[in-house]
C-alpha cells in the first residue's frame, strides 16, 4: 500500500501549498539518500526538485557554511559592504560564464532572478514588451508566473504583469514577432515543467540573432538546467549561443536558498542609477549562501562531464524499456518519463516511497514524471534505483 499524506501543515500553523502534502517526517540526509524520522529512508532521484545536485551535505559545502557562520551572519542589505563571502562566490561564478557576463546580482531564489532580469531589460533598453515562450516556467511570483506559459495556473491571479507575449517553443515562425518593441526575449534553455523540452540548435540560434538585429535581450532562464545539470556547465553550451542576461538558482546555493541574474557591468550599472537603488535586496547574496555558492561553484567546474553522460545514458537506456513508458526526454541528468497515462504516474509516484525511491511529478504535464538525481549518484546507485523503479511501474498493470 502506498504511503499515505500527510496532515494539512496548517495544524503546525504553517501554510499549504497543496490539500495532499507527502507530509514524511526528515531526520537527516546525506548522498542521495533523506533519511525519515521513522528509520526509513528515500534515494532522492530529484535533488528536491534541482537543488541538492551535489548530494545532501555535500562535506566541502558543509566545512563552508560552518566556516562562515562563525565569521558572521547578515550585515548589511546587498550592494553596500564589501562581504568576502559574496566576493568569492561571483569570482568563482564568473569564471564558469562567457567574458560578456561579467557582473552578477545576488537575489534569493530563481523567481527573483527572473523578476530582477525583466527589470533589467526594461532598464537598459528602454523598451516595456517583454517575449516569452509558451510551455515556459519561470517561477510563481506576479511577474515569474506573468512570463510562465500555464494558462490555468495563472488565471486565479490575474491581472498580471502587463505587455507580455508569448512565442512558439522550437517553432520558426513567429520569431519577426521580436521587433524594436521587445526589450527582452526569456526563455529556458531546456523547458523544465514543459517536461524537459530539448530546443534544436537553429531555433536557439535564431532567437540569439533576431534579438542582437533588433536590439532585444535574450535572458535564459537556466535555474533548473544550469549548474551542470544538463552535463555541461551550463546549458547553453550545448547550443552555441550566449544570454544577455542569464538566470540561475536551485543548484546555485549548493542547497542554501539562492538566486542570481547575471549580465554585462554596462547593463548592470544602470540598476544603482536614475533611480539610485533601482533594484534592492534585504538578504541577496546572503553571506552563508554565498559561502556554499563558491563551494557549488568550484564543483562545477571540475565536472565530470563523461560520468554524468554514463550515467544519464544509463538510465535512459533502461527507462525506455520498463512497463508502460512512452516516450524519456533527456540532456544530462535532466530527464522526463512520459507514461501512457496520468493515473499512471500517480500510482508511480506513491508506490515509490515504499520502494525507498523520490520520484515526482510536473506541474504541467501530467502524463510525465521527472528525474534529476544528485550528480554524485553513483553507477552503481543508478543500477539499484532503476531495478527498483522497474519493479514498481511492472506492478502498476492493468
């Protein structure tokens, strides 16, 4: 029998984000593996949803946070001290990123980097129209969810940010919609909640062309396929372009809360002028956060990219032949398992949790489920985790 929910957390006077949480209680975690208060344990095959993409309490990452929690905590609003922590994070970030992104922006989460991005554009261009892409998720912030393509999702809170439209994912026509208007054009690298969309190269390319003919930015929305998530350090590396402005989160904080926007120093310095603080933070580029960051940082780059592909190959190959799978979506360690129906997935996602397995579903799409495990996972942790997932979907017959 599949593990039931837990209680509304709005008995511990917290507040819900669903009528059905998973409700399981954490003890502790390390690797892959969270370990429940009740002596169970789950192999995390989702990093909590693109985080922990280092494994849990990863020990450089930890040493770093203990280091400079007894250096200092929060000091002052970001922009203002020169904090060291924040120093060695953006040094070590920068030299992961192209010589055009050269100036990054410390927010707290990956919403806040799309809604400090789509400030940024409207900034330096002048312009309001901000291009989006339909299938896209970018957060649930008023101005992430207005550039997110889930209709019904949105509906609830309208009106939202005003002047945004939305482009075809992978598609060619529609792409002179980009004109003079258009301050910005955001967009994932890969589609996330889309179920892991995997754009072609032209169509990537095209968009990064129509927008330097038309004085447009390109933002890439990379806050769950960047930081190595996708085998390369960053996703738009297996497509021949470079953003303007590009978003990261999850994985950047090393699973402490962070977000950044990133972006050239001309483009940047137009947020601290006309007005002075045009953009603001209490606890960005929080000391603790940035701490970890670097450590996140450095791990990237010294990436294995070869294992990661062994690895993602791995359980693509055998993803593709279990019970009632239709179709694996995968760049990486960034996959989708499209099942023949959403029941499916459903019972798939339960009968996980008592086969010591975390699975879970998109928001989007639900005839899918994803995978993204820690990039550390081992081989033979793929192995394990496949046997035991055929298992449960053989047992979900008719």
């Amino acid at each position: 029998m599949a593990i039931e929910t837990g209680p509304s957390m709005l008995e511990d006077g917290m507040a819900d984000t669903t009528p059905c949480p998973l409700g399981l209680r954490v003890s502790h975690a390390e690797g892959i593996w969270i370990h429940l208060e009740d002596g169970r344990r789950l192999a995390d095959l989702i990093s909590g949803i693109g985080v922990s993409s280092f494994g849990h309490a990863h020990p450089e990452i930890i040493d770093a946070i203990h280091a400079q929690v007894d250096r200092h905590l929060h000091t002052m609003v970001y922009g203002e001290f020169r904090q060291q922590a924040q120093l060695e994070a953006a040094q070590q970030l920068l030299t992961l990123l192209p010589d055009s992104l050269d100036a990054v922006y410390y927010v707290n989460s990956g919403a806040e980097a799309i809604e400090g991005a789509i400030k940024l554009a409207r900034r330096s261009t002048g312009r309001k129209q901000i291009l989006a892409v339909r299938g896209g998720y970018h957060g649930n912030s008023t101005g992430a969810l207005a550039v997110s393509g889930n209709e019904s999702r949105k509906a609830p809170f309208l009106p939202l940010l005003p002047e945004v439209g939305f482009l075809d994912w992978n598609v060619m026509d529609g792409i002179d919609a980009i004109d003079a208007s258009c301050a910005a054009v955001l967009v994932e690298t890969i589609q996330g909640d889309a179920g892991v969309r995997i754009p072609s190269q032209e169509w990537l390319q095209t968009l990064r062309l129509r927008c330097t003919e038309v004085g447009a930015l390109l933002i890439l929305d990379e806050i769950q396929c960047g930081m190595g998530r996708a085998g390369l350090p960053f996703a738009f590396e297996h497509f021949g372009v470079e953003p303007d402005i590009l978003c990261l989160g999850k994985a950047l904080g090393g699973g402490m809360p962070m977000g950044a926007f990133v972006s050239s120093k001309l483009h940047m310095r137009k947020l601290s002028r006309e007005p002075k603080l045009g953009h603001i933070t209490t606890f960005g580029g929080h000391p603790v956060s940035c701490a970890a960051s670097a450590v996140a940082c450095r791990l990237v780059s010294n990436l294995d990219t070869p294992s990661i592909e062994r690895k993602g190959q791995m359980m693509e190959d055998a993803l593709i032949k279990m019970p009632f799978v239709q179709a694996v979506r995968r760049l990486g360690l960034f996959i989708a398992v499209d099942l023949d129906k959403p029941e499916r997935v459903q019972a798939a996602v339960d009968r996980c949790l008592d086969e010591e397995l975390l699975i879970f579903y998109f928001l989007s799409v639900p005839t899918s489920f994803r995978l993204a495990p820690p990039l550390t996972i081992s081989e033979n942790e793929v192995v394990w985790a496949m046997n035991k997932l055929h298992d449960v979907l053989k047992s979900l017959g008719d």
